[in-house]
C-alpha cells in the first residue's frame, strides 16, 4: 500500500504544471465592475459573459442617420444592472484571453439573456461547451424579440462586434521608407 502511494504521488509531482491548465473555478460570486458590454471583473478576474456578443467600447453605427455609440451603450446597460453589486457567475469555459466564460446573475436576473433581450448584443453560441446550464432557446427568443421590436443594435447600421474587431485588426501600419 504505501509503495502505491509512493508510486501514484511520484507520478502526479512529475506531470508538469503550465500555467492555465487548471480547470476554472465553477463559481465565482463578488462585487462587480464593468469592463465593457461582454465582460466585468469579478475580485480582479475578467469574466466574459457567455452566449454574447456586444459592441466594442469604441464601436458607433449609424440610427437615424445620427452616429450611436453603440459600444458605450452596451457598456452603459451592463453597468446599470451589475457594477457595484453582487454579481454570481457559473463558470462554462476559459476564452483566448484567458478570461472564464461565465453565465452571470445579479440577484436572479441573467445578466446575458438580460443584455440581448435590450438588443445590445447578439447571440454568440460558436463553441459551447457541452456541460452548461443555459437555455439557449431562450437566448434564441430574446434576439428575435429585440430584433422585431427594433431594439438597440436591431435599430442601427452597425458591423457585427465581430466583424468590427477584425477591422480593428487589420487597420493599415504605417511604414517607413
């Protein structure tokens, strides 16, 4: 027995350790600050809100032919029903960025059904996990509400945040001769 014991400790201190490959915690509950209309900062760890997409900060469109800062809308909604307050998120997955992927709640309400169903975000279900507790019906309905009431982003001209970040990203350099 204490030979197994050896054994089954020596293998597990020999398997290495990089950074990031621990699981995420499965919850994680705070007071919130928001970062932009998809993440907020739960005890100084980012938290991208699963299931959507919102503008980018600095992402405008056009309504009514007037510029709408549709980012700092986004970010402006989240804010009035997150920041400062006790937010739990359900920890799903870990992005790119190595944010967690989190299905947030702020005394019940989902925060991201809450956002698509203002029409400041879109659905973003590309690679869900398969062990998760949301209802993407739901989601699916809130989008297709917002849209037929034309609300928010579903009232505007704008990229998809998508596609606005892709811009972002292939902005022209400058070069020296």
């Amino acid at each position: 027995m204490r030979l197994v014991l050896i054994a089954l400790a020596t293998g597990l201190l020999a398997q290495p350790i990089i950074a990031g490959s621990l699981p995420p915690p499965s919850t994680i509950s705070g007071t919130a600050r928001v970062i932009d209309g998809d993440t907020i900062s739960i005890r100084k760890q980012r938290n991208r809100i699963a299931a959507i997409d919102a503008c980018e900060v600095d992402q405008t469109g056009f309504r009514r032919e007037v510029e709408w800062p549709c980012g700092k809308a986004a970010r402006s909604f989240i804010h009035s029903i997150a920041d400062g307050k006790h937010v739990e998120c359900f920890v799903i997955d870990r992005d790119q960025y190595r944010r967690l992927v989190a299905q947030c709640f702020e005394s019940g309400r989902e925060i991201g059904l809450a956002i698509v169903a203002a029409g400041l975000a879109e659905t973003l279900f590309r690679y869900p996990p398969k062990q998760h507790r949301m209802e993407l019906k739901e989601y699916f309905a809130a989008e297709e509400r917002a849209k037929a009431a034309r609300l928010g982003m579903w009232s505007a001209e704008i990229k998809k945040p998508s596609d606005h970040r892709r811009s972002r990203q292939k902005a022209p350099t400058t070069s020296r001769s």
